[in-house]
C-alpha cells in the first residue's frame, strides 16, 4: 500500500517528516483527510485547529496548529503552520490556566476578540495533548 510523504514545519522548526497513511487537518473549509492518490489540494489551516498524522503500528502524531496553510500533490503533503505544538509537548497545566484565564476575560467582556482567540488556542492544545474539553 502506498504512503504519504509528510513534510509538516512552522518557521521556528520542523514539527515533524516521514510517512504515514493519512493526514487528518481543519480547514477554514472544514476538515479534510488526505490519503494516498488524493487529488491535489491547498487549504487554509484554521487558527487553533488539530492535525493529526495517522501511522499504522505507530501512535498518531498529534499538534495544535495556529494557522497556516496544507498542499497535496503526488503524495507529497505539506503543513506550513504559522505556529505548532506537538501534543507531546503541551504543558496541560498552563494550557488549562490560559483557558480559564481566556474565559474569564470572555466572561467581562464579551466581544474580547484576543480572549477568544486565545481560548481557541489553548483548546486545541489540550485536544492534541489528549485532554478532553
């Protein structure tokens, strides 16, 4: 069975190359799953989305993405995140806080559009931590 060749990088490092068998990302057109032979595409990452790369026999790699944009072409697909977390390296801890803080923000002041963003981002860094929210 063929692979896809991931390449995923933010302009501070490399999150993450090898193969795997499907990407898993959200898009401001909603979510897409990228398998090999999928057609050519380009999509918009959401701010404070998840991308999941899934791997048969090894544990999905998992990160908290804060915009950017994903390309496929010839099982070649590429993530170019603004910014990313890999699951494995969220501080649960302190991602709860900013989004208690973030909502206690939310809270005084409805239309705090940062606090919302805010709380977007450390939602998502507790789902690819595996955290429930």
């Amino acid at each position: 069975m063929s692979k896809l060749r991931v390449g995923f990088v933010s302009p501070e490092r490399e999150i993450w190359t090898g193969e795997a068998d499907m990407v898993i990302a959200k898009t401001v057109d909603g979510e897409i799953g990228i398998m090999p032979k999928h057609a050519p595409v380009i999509g918009v990452l959401v701010d404070g989305g998840v991308v999941r790369i899934k791997r048969s026999g090894d544990d999905d790699i998992v990160a908290a993405v804060h915009g950017g944009f994903i390309s496929v072409a010839d099982d070649d697909v590429s993530i170019l995140a603004e910014a990313a977390e890999l699951g494995t390296e969220v501080d649960v801890e302190e991602a709860r806080s900013a989004l208690q803080r973030a909502l206690d923000s939310i809270q005084a002041d409805q239309d705090d559009k940062q606090a919302r963003i805010e709380a977007q981002r450390a939602r998502a860094r507790l789902r690819a931590a595996g955290e429930e929210v």
